[in-house]
C-alpha cells in the first residue's frame, strides 16, 4: 500500500490521513478522511482498544449476481473487508469486539447508474458485515449525492457531508480511472481471515 496522504485539517484542528479509492488506514489517533460518490468506505473499529480503520472500495464490472461473494466483482469487496479486518487485527483488535459505520454508495456518475454500482456497493457491504456477525452502529448509503467522510477513531464518531453540488470532477475522475484499474487487474491471491 501507499504511504498515506497525511495532512493537517484547519477545520477541525488534528492530523488526518486521506484515504483514496483501494486504500485502506488503520490508526488509534488520526481522523480518517474520504469523498465518496459511488464507492463505500467502512469505518471499522474495536470500542475496547480504540483501534480503528477505514478503508474505500468499489466493486467492478457487472455480474449477474452481486451478492455471490465468490463473484469475480464481489472479490474486490471482500478483498478491501478482509484486509482491512486483518490490520486491525494485526494492529491489536479483537475481532469479536468489532463494530461498523458504512457510508457511500451514490448513484453521481451517470455511466456507473446504468450497472447500479453504487447499490450494489451498499448491498454488498451490508450483505458481508451481516455475514461476518459485525454489528452495524450507523450508515449512509445511496441516494443521489456525494459525500465527504470524517472518522474519528478516538471516539467513534462520524461526521458526513453531503456534497449537494455534482460539479467535482474530481471524485468522478479518481472513481472512473479506478473502476477501470479494476476492470482490468485480474482478481490474484487470497486473504486468509485470522
């Protein structure tokens, strides 16, 4: 992985690490950033240790059934989940004491409405934490906006902005130029869950 995108945030006075479409932040004391449009970001943390993290994925391509975990598509998802369920465990969380914030998910770029990705992201999200038995504390999920999200590991509390204005070329851009990397990285390896 990258190193992360750390910066200081003027509004709210902290060190915060941005986290970019494929990346995924584990931390105890840094906020955790990210924009959304049709991705999801799932805020993960264990209330016992205060370790935390987010990641921010999108599931590719379109197959005929997005709730097949063993779909070629679903695999991204898994794959965003497992890993960033690994590092915190690495990283000295229980699994068992886990809790989730899900955000993202909206339809804000026209070619992507067609194939329904940001549902499928928001089903896919929910279907996975329910399968993995993580409580589910809060979300914000589809509907027609963007949306900006702060997470403060130290807490647990999230903030969302939803981003009323659909001129940011910006999330349009960094989520269609990975949506294409997807579609054209084949799916290697695999991420054994401890």
């Amino acid at each position: 992985m990258a190193p992360p995108n750390r910066y200081f945030d003027r509004h709210f006075g902290l060190e915060a690490v941005k986290i970019l479409p494929g990346e995924y932040y584990v931390t105890r004391s840094l906020m955790l950033v990210t924009v959304l449009g049709s991705c999801v970001a799932a805020c993960l943390r264990d209330p016992t240790t205060g370790i935390s993290g987010m990641n921010h994925f999108m599931l590719p391509g379109r197959d005929g059934d997005s709730s097949n975990p063993a779909s070629a598509s679903a695999r991204y998802g898994v794959f965003a989940m497992e890993t960033l369920i690994n590092q915190l465990i690495k990283a000295g969380a229980r699994r068992e004491s886990l809790v989730a914030k899900v955000f993202g998910g909206g339809a804000v770029i026209d070619s992507f409405n067609v194939s329904d990705v940001g549902k499928r992201n928001a089903a896919f999200v929910l279907d996975f934490l329910k399968c993995e038995r993580i409580p589910l504390q809060a979300r914000d999920l589809c509907g027609p906006y963007p949306r900006k999200v702060y997470f403060f590991p130290d807490s647990g509390q999230v903030t969302v902005r939803v981003m009323r204005r659909l001129h940011n070329e910006t999330i349009m851009r960094r989520e269609s130029d990975y949506a294409r990397h997807l579609e054209q990285t084949p799916v290697a390896g695999d991420v054994e869950l401890f």
